[in-house]
C-alpha cells in the first residue's frame, strides 16, 4: 500500500502535514467513529442463549517477540489540556503484530468517541512490541522539515519521522490489546503505559496528566477492565452471573450443588489481580460504561457488580450449602470492597446527553484513603494520588492548612546549616530544569518531586485542619516506605498500613489484626465514639531537630574537587534549590541575630467551649528557641535574608567562603588520619552514586512533629499477652469478672461482655441486650470456651452453637485480635504546666479522685478499669485523651519531652466523653478553664 500522501510543512516543526481526506488528517481534526458496544446487560428475566454462548474470535498470542534494537520513541510535547489517543489497527490475522497510531486531541473533542483500558501492569520487564508511530511527531531536532535542500532528502527526514517504531510493552498490556483488537475496525483507546511519557523526562507530563485522569475516564465511552488470560472457568463463571440476574433463577441457584464450580469460579475471579489495584477504583467509579475481560469472554460491570451484591447477600447461606472453605472471607475481598464502595463514592449523570457524566464525589480525601485499604500502589505517593479524582474536597495548589507547615519551611530557607547537605545535590541540579526546580509545592496534588514522607505528614495535616479531628491518626493507611522514601522518618502519628484488619494486600491471607476504632464505612462518616466529647483539635507544627544538618563546618571535610563549584555560584546555587527565597548576593554577607523569646500561638478549628490556646513547646530538651506565629508569616521579600521574629525583628544567616579560609580547610583536612579520610571519601561516593539514581532520595521540608492538646487519664498498669488469633485468656477473663460456678452461670458482668465487643456493634452501633445472653452461652460452652477459661474463635464450619452465640463471638474476634487487654491506673491529677506548655508528665504518687460512679469494695478501693490497646504496648505507656480524637490514645515515652503513637486504644467507661468530666481546671483572667496539656508526638 503506497504512504499517504504528504506535505512537506515551511513554518512549523511538524514532520509532516497529512492532506484532506487522509485518515491521519481526520484522526487529528475530524470526529473520531463511536466505538461498537464492548458488552451489553444481561436480560432481567431470561437470558438469551446468544449471551450464555457468547465467545470472542480469536486465540491468546503469548509467544515472546525476540528483542531488536530498540529505537528510544520520542513523544511530541502535549500542550495544556491535551491527551493522546492510541488508534489500534484492524487485523482479521491473530499472527499478525499489533500496529497503532498515536496523536493528540483535547478530551471534550473525542468525547464518547474512545475507549479506556484499565489494567494490572503486572512485574514482568516490557519485552514485547506494539509498532508504534506519532502522528504529532517533530522533525529531528525540532528542525523545519524545509531544512533539506533536496526533495529526496526532504522526503527521507519526513518519513524517519513518522516510521512505525519497535515500542516495549509489559505481557499483560500486550495480551489486553491483541484481545481488544477488532477485526473490521480500528480501535481507538487511551492506554496510560503508552499515551503517557512514563520516562523520566515525563513526570511533568505525567503529573499533569494524572490530574485529568477524571476528566479522560468519564468521557471515555467504555472503560475496558482487563482481568487478564489463564480464568479457564470464566466461561462457568460469566454464564452463572447470567442466570442469576433473573432473581427467580438465583433463589433457586443458591441451595443446588450443580452450580458450585460457577460460585468457585466466580469467587476466583474476584481475586484477580485487577480488583486490588487503587487505581481501578477511579478508573471504574467514573466510567459511563464498563466491560469485564477474562481473555475470549466478555461480562458488562453492572451484571458483575450485581452478582457479587447478590453474593454478599447470602454468603452465610451458601457457606451453609456448599461447607466449603473457598466461601470463608469473602466478604474482605477487594472485589466485594471495591462493589459496596462505588455507590457511595460519586454521583453521575443518569439522564440526557450528559447521561454518565461526572455530577460531585460524594467523599473527602481522608475518608476516601482511610476507608479504601485493600488496594494496593506501586508508588506508595499514589496511595493519596490515585483518589484525588473522586474526592468532594478536591485539593488546590494553596489551601489555609499550610500554613501550620511554614515555620519548619522558613527555617530551612534560613540556613548556612543546610549547606552541608544542599552542596552535595549540585552535580544532581544540572539535571533539573528551571521549572521542575521551582514547581515544588507542600500540598497533596500530584508532584512526583515531593518526598512521599513529606506528603504523608501534608495528608495528615491537611485532613486535621479540614475535618478539626485527630483520628486520621489512629487509621492504617500508610504504605510502607524505603529508608530512601523516609520510612526511617516517618512520624508515629502516620499509622501504617500493616496495622489494619487485614494488614497490607497480598501480604497475607485473612484477619492480620483487630477493626480500626476510629473507622467507618465509605457510605456513613458517623463516629463510632466520642471519648473527646465534641471538642475539637487544635494543632501545631513544632521545628523538627531532625531535619536540622550537623555543623557547616564539616561541609569542608569533603573534597569536592570533582565537583567545581565557582565561589560566586555558592548562594545561586543555594538559592535556586529551594535553600533561600532571597536575592543570594545579600546573603553571603548577612550575620545571625538571636530572636526573642515569644511563645507562639496557632488555633486550628474553632472551639467556643475553651479560649485556651497551644503555646509553642520547645523543640528539645536544652534549647529553649522560640517558634514563630504560622499564620502571621509572609514570604520575605528584601534583599537580605530576613525572618520575622515574633517581636518584629529579624535573623540574619551569613556564608563566609574565601580562598584562604579554603586552603586552610583543606590542609586541616589532610593532617586527619587516614582512616576518617577513607571513611569520608567512601560517604562522599555513596552519596553521589544515591543522587544519579532516578530514584535518588529527596530531601524532606517538612517537620514530623504534632502538636496537639489534651490530658492523661492513665497509664497502664498490667496487660495480657497479645491476643493472637483471636484467643482471649481466661486469666483475663477472669480478671474481668467472670467466675465459672454454679452461682454465676446465669449472670455476665457488663465490663466483660461489652469490652470483648468494644460495646459496639459491628457497624458502629450500641451492642444490642441480646449479646450481653450470647456472650454467657459462650462462656459455659466448651466449643466456646476451654477447661482453662480461654475464649477461642468461632469457625464457619462449627455450627453447632446457636446463630446468635456464633454472631457475638465473631465480633469479639475481630476487636480482640492481635490486642491486649490492659489495667489502667487512673490518673486525675495533672502537674500544673511549665510557662513554655512543653507537656512534661511528672510522676505524682497516690489515690486517683474518686468517681461516684465506680463501685467501691470493702477496703474503700473503686473497681479497675480495663481496655484494649495494640500489641505495641507496654506497662507504664500512658493513655490519653486528646482533643480532636474519638478515642483514647496509647503514648510511649520518646527522647526529650516527645511521645510516640503507639495506637488507639478502647477504655472502658471513658468512650462517650465521661473523661471529659474529669479534665482539672485553673484559673486564667478570673475565669476557670480546662488545664490541658501539649503533647509533642514524633
């Protein structure tokens, strides 16, 4: 087939202008065809035999294409607003390769008029290849094609320009596009491996455009969810989810043992892959229509979505049916989460031209991270990225809660401490470009520059400051993080995620931990508990020592002789990497002025029920610095490097770099013993080796210390062992009341049935009186309970015990597993705080202030209370109340006067803002107030 006819362009970098008539002229300016429906509902009432045998042409191609020489593809530059759209050519030949086009369009131009694939990108190095050309490409070098003086000339630079290219893809995306190839029509969809740069001069490009993901989603026609090959029963499976969409079927199908290889089959498929990615949940919840590929077989969403709601349904009666253990936890499935959770994530369009359309997320980034935790990112930034798109609170560049961020900030920017450290990443600069440097934002919007232990701590932040509540620090969410991506650290108040129910996706199968007190479902933001009454939390950011550099001095034991730095490049440089706002020249020649010493104060969220505010504590022990008001900073604009003191006055930083104090240095250095200059030269290497990488460790600006106010109720006084698996001692269930006899098997002590259940039912509510029965049945039942009083876990299979028995004790396990049962000393009498608020603790000896509530035994003492805590505890941890959270908190004691997390804990009797009666009281101005604490927790 003869090339289309071209023109050679005079004034633009195009390499080629196609002519009228020519596809590639309508592909880049006419409307796109409407792409032939993917799959279509089943029928409500009786499926035709057309959709139960319905199988897709073609077999699987998984032969690995030998590797030729790779020619690296250059991508044309998106202008703002645009995407690109892969044109998949016909073949009626399954041997023949695949073949596509790549060119440029703004998404409300080809709405409806493409597809989007939604896939797992799978592990495996991208070996196979899609020939591949840009019909947007440029000439060599940006150079008009006019350049050649020749017509053969001219012609051969257009044609290398737009030759069909060798392009790498991964296995799984290869064997997606070969199924999704149709053959009597191209095929026109947006594939993010290919229609993104995903190479490192692209993260501009590819934060851009995983902004629009909402936009290129939505607007697609059909979004094509590949599960992958290798489902031999998807056929059973797909043919089953037909049949039982005519409920008279299912009503039938549930209770016959013919149909339970479809149910197994089914089941398998719902743990694919796919379902556990974070990303589907976008790229699904904002579809205007989807289809299921398993290979050859094809299922619509909406018939998939319903048999697994259908399933869930009768998931106790089909475990009852079958009595098999494929059933056993379904219900904790990313397939199951992923169906209950799209209703309740976004309301669309259901009428008209905008039918499908994306109407408002009905959830906020904290719930929307906090809640959707079986799905995994490989970018642990995308754990919060990949939501965005959903979110009703949708993030803006410059958002009020940064401010709380700005002191920490301001102090980086002030220092000749940093340039110790900023010197080294001078060789790193070079690659960087002017705009990539300054482009370097605090917030939550997409930035793959930003240090993912920085945007941790701005999600924690940022959601504090939006809902004035503290739990986000009880929630498991967090990825795990490398040394390199600051896990080592990583605040404490950042809960990870292999601390949640079912601990971190793929890791490991069933109940890893007990529930999450502060959770709650995607569809009700209810909260369980109220320990803090309706107070609500007010933060601060403390300066954070730890990202403090060592003496400047010891920038001069490096030899940086590879590296020429020109003495007047020093403070540019230090200015362009973020070190210095300011003009550099003032710099060189500014000198430090100590500031007054002016506690500072910060009010987060509005609480008219106390006037009292946080008084900056001192960062550390020793060093008594003052922090500044955060709300009152301002970018500093002069010439010197100034930083507004809370008096008004400034500090001023000098750089004092001469050739003599050089030399001087130099020789110094030389006169040092051999061993330290190996050890120095060998750090100077390993950085620099860390800085080439692509993915060099970044710095982190942000400060990993939480101000926060409240009180202590107590400390632990005695705990059990961890409660693994679910099994409760019976020396603790004793401690809490029970007493196997004769005189006491009619009778249950409330502390102990409602603790073991966190006196809540499974979706938050008041236990109902009937558990408070159950839990006795258990109790004098040895399927239950053993000889020795230990309580163990009630299995599916054992039904010999009462539904009701059965249903308590399945709670019970998942609060207590993987927890402690502790005593708490209670503790009213807090020390009155030092001037500076630094929530020192010092230990007071004696009886707690008695409660009226409490009974109290013969030698005048009240009742212990008990509680649950993490695994993580030990005796003498503190448990408090801090404002803002709806459960009592768990403090190890850290360096200093700092706290560490160490979880959230259940006290019983203090969960619905009883300890809230108990803060003491001062007097301030004539008026009594609640004498708070603040908590510096690391």
């Amino acid at each position: 087939m003869p090339p289309p006819p071209i023109k050679v362009p005079s004034t633009d970098k195009s390499a080629v202008t196609y002519s009228r008539g020519t596809i590639e002229y309508k592909l880049l300016n006419k409307t796109l065809e409407e792409p032939a429906p993917r799959a279509r509902r089943a029928n409500a009432h009786r499926p035709s035999p057309g959709e139960l045998l319905r199988i897709a042409a073609g077999r699987s191609f998984s032969a690995q294409l030998e590797r030729e020489n790779e020619q690296q593809f250059q991508y044309s530059k998106l202008d703002d607003g645009e995407i690109r759209i892969l044109r998949l050519y016909q073949s009626k030949h399954p041997d023949e390769p695949l073949r596509a086009d790549l060119f440029k369009r703004k998404p409300e131009d080809v709405e409806g008029r493409y597809e989007a694939l939604s896939y797992c990108w799978g592990t495996q190095k991208a070996t196979y290849n899609i020939h591949l050309r840009d019909l947007n490409a440029i000439a060599p070098d940006g150079k008009p094609t006019n350049t050649p003086n020749t017509p053969r000339a001219m012609w051969k630079t257009a044609v290398n320009a737009i030759s069909h290219i060798d392009f790498k893809i991964r296995k799984n995306l290869y064997e997606a596009l070969f199924r999704l190839r149709s053959k009597y029509r191209d095929v026109y969809l947006w594939v993010d491996a290919i229609c993104i740069d995903q190479s490192e001069r692209g993260k501009v490009e590819k934060a851009k455009q995983l902004a629009m993901m909402a936009r290129i989603y939505n607007m697609a026609s059909n979004v094509c969810v590949w599960l992958g090959e290798g489902y031999d029963g998807a056929e059973i499976a797909f043919n089953l989810i037909r049949d039982i969409m005519n409920y008279r079927n299912f009503d039938e199908m549930i209770l016959d043992t013919k149909v339970k290889d479809g149910w197994k089959n089914l089941i398998s498929i719902m743990k694919a892959p796919w379902f556990s990615r974070r990303w589907v949940i976008q790229e699904i919840a904002l579809s205007r229509d989807a289809s299921l590929h398993c290979g050859d077989r094809i299922l619509h969403w909406d018939d998939f979505a319903d048999a697994i709601s259908l399933l869930m349904e009768k998931i106790e009666l089909i475990r009852d049916t079958f009595k098999d253990d494929v059933f056993d936890d379904v219900e904790t499935t990313s397939a199951c989460i992923l169906v209950q959770t799209l209703c309740n994530v976004c309301r669309k369009a259901d009428q008209g031209e905008d039918m499908g359309r994306l109407v408002n997320g009905l959830l906020d980034v904290e719930t929307l991270v906090s809640t959707l935790l079986g799905f995994q990112a490989t970018l642990p930034r995308d754990t919060i990225y990949s939501i965005l798109s959903l979110a009703k609170d949708f993030p803006r560049s410059s958002e009020e809660w940064q401010e709380i961020h700005q002191e920490q900030l301001q102090k980086l920017d002030d220092g000749i401490h940093q340039i110790n450290f900023k010197i080294k990443q001078l060789e790193h600069l070079r690659s960087l470009t002017d705009e990539e440097v300054e482009t370097q934002p605090i917030g939550i919007l997409p930035n793959y520059k930003f240090s993912p232990r920085d945007l941790f701590i701005a999600f924690v932040t940022r959601s504090i400051y939006v809902s004035s509540s503290l739990d986000i620090i009880c929630r498991h969410w967090a990825p795990k993080l490398s040394d390199d991506e600051g896990g080592d650290t990583l605040p404490s108040w950042v809960s990870s995620l292999s601390m949640s129910a079912f601990g971190v996706p793929g890791a490991a199968q069933g109940r890893q931990n007990g529930e999450n007190f502060v959770a709650y479902l995607p569809h009700d933001g209810r909260r369980r508990y109220l320990a803090s009454g309706t107070r609500q939390a007010r933060i601060k950011m403390a300066i954070d020592p730890a990202l403090d550099f060592q003496d400047p001095r010891d920038l001069l034991e490096i030899n940086f002789e590879d590296i020429p730095i020109p003495n007047a490049g020093l403070a540019t440089a230090t200015h362009q990497l973020g070190l210095s706002r300011t003009d550099p020249e003032s710099m060189l020649s500014a000198r430090p002025v100590p500031d007054a010493e002016t506690p500072s104060k910060t009010r987060v969220g509005d609480d008219t029920a106390d006037n009292t505010e946080i008084n900056s504590p001192p960062p550390s022990d020793d060093t008594q610095t003052p922090s500044r008001p955060v709300r009152s900073q301002s970018p500093n604009t002069e010439g010197a490097v100034r930083s507004r003191a809370p008096n008004g006055g400034s500090r001023r930083l000098s750089v004092s770099r001469t050739a003599s104090g050089t030399r001087q240095a130099k020789t110094r250095a030389l006169k040092r013993s051999s061993a330290n200059n190996v050890q120095i030269k060998q750090s100077a290497r390993v950085h620099q080796k860390m800085l080439s990488s692509s993915e060099a460790k970044q710095q982190h600006r942000l400060s990993g210390i939480l101000c926060v106010e409240g009180f202590f109720l107590g400390e632990i006084a005695d705990q059990s062992e961890v409660m693994r698996g679910g099994i409760v001692s019976g020396k603790w269930v004793a401690k809490l009341g029970w007493k196997k006899d004769v005189q006491s098997e009619n009778r249950v002590p409330d502390t102990l049935w409602r603790l073991l259940v966190a006196d809540r039912m499974e979706r938050g509510g008041k236990p109902p009186q009937w558990y408070k029965r159950a839990c006795l049945h258990g109790l004098v039942d040895d399927k239950v309970s053993d000889n020795q009083g230990n309580i163990h876990p009630v299995t599916y299979s054992n039904r010999r015990i009462s539904e009701l028995t059965s249903r308590y004790f399945k709670r019970v396990e998942t609060v207590v597993w993987n927890r402690r049962v502790f005593e708490l000393k209670l503790d009213n009498k807090l020390d009155e705080p030092a001037s500076g608020g630094n929530g020192e603790h010092s230990e007071v000896e004696g009886a707690a202030t008695e409660d009226p509530r409490r009974k109290t035994d013969e030698r005048g003492e009240q009742d212990p209370i008990f509680g649950l805590a993490p695994q993580g505890s030990k005796v003498s941890d503190i448990v408090c109340i801090l404002l803002g959270c709806s459960v009592p908190v768990v403090l190890s004691k850290d360096r200093g006067n700092f706290y560490k997390v160490v979880g959230e804990s259940y006290v019983h009797g203090m969960m619905d803002g009883e300890a809230m009666e108990k803060v003491p009281q001062k007097e301030v101005n004539g008026e009594w107030v609640d004498d708070l604490r603040v908590f510096q927790l690391t």
